[in-house]
C-alpha cells in the first residue's frame, strides 16, 4: 500500500521541495538507463546462447523487467535516506 511522505522530510534534503523533486526525477532517470542497458546485455546474451537453440524466451525476460524496483522507488528511497547530493555547474564547467 502506498504511503504519504511529509513534505518537511524532503525540504531537510534540498533547499526546497522543488529542488528534490528535480533530484529525484533526475537520479530515477539514471536508474532507469541503467535498468534498461543490464537487460538489454541480458537479452543480447540470451540471443548468443539461443542462437544455436532458436528463439529468444521474450516471456522471461518480461518477466525479469517486472520484478525490477521501480526507478522512482529507488529515487525517492536514496533521497530519503541522504544518499542523493547536489551540485551545481559553475560558468566553467558547464558543457555547451
């Protein structure tokens, strides 16, 4: 079941709620490329093996995807628990 944060846990974390918003939709962005490349490396591998045998079992690999935590979840747990920092780019480090 789903539960409520207050909204005064997440202001401890930035300087205001917007600014964890942002940080968490960021990181969840990040987790979910990561997600993505480690099954499609699952799949490729799969591929190899089965090239031999036929198909690839697509069902599994479902399968596999929906058992993963969910991106935002993991987001929100690690800003929670003071595992997310920010930082911001100076006129130098900023990438054109």
């Amino acid at each position: 079941m789903a539960e409520t944060l207050p909204i005064d846990e997440l202001e401890k974390r930035a300087d205001n709620i917007y600014e964890a918003i942002v940080m968490i939709s960021q990181r969840a962005r990040q987790i979910n490329d990561m997600q993505k490349k480690m099954l499609e490396e699952q799949v490729e591998a799969a591929a190899d093996e089965d090239e031999i045998d036929g198909d690839i079992d697509m069902d599994r690999v479902d399968r596999q995807y929906l058992k993963l935590p969910k991106p935002t979840t993991i987001a929100l747990q690690e800003m929670m628990e003071g595992k997310l920092s920010k930082e911001y780019l100076g006129k130098d480090d900023r990438v054109d």
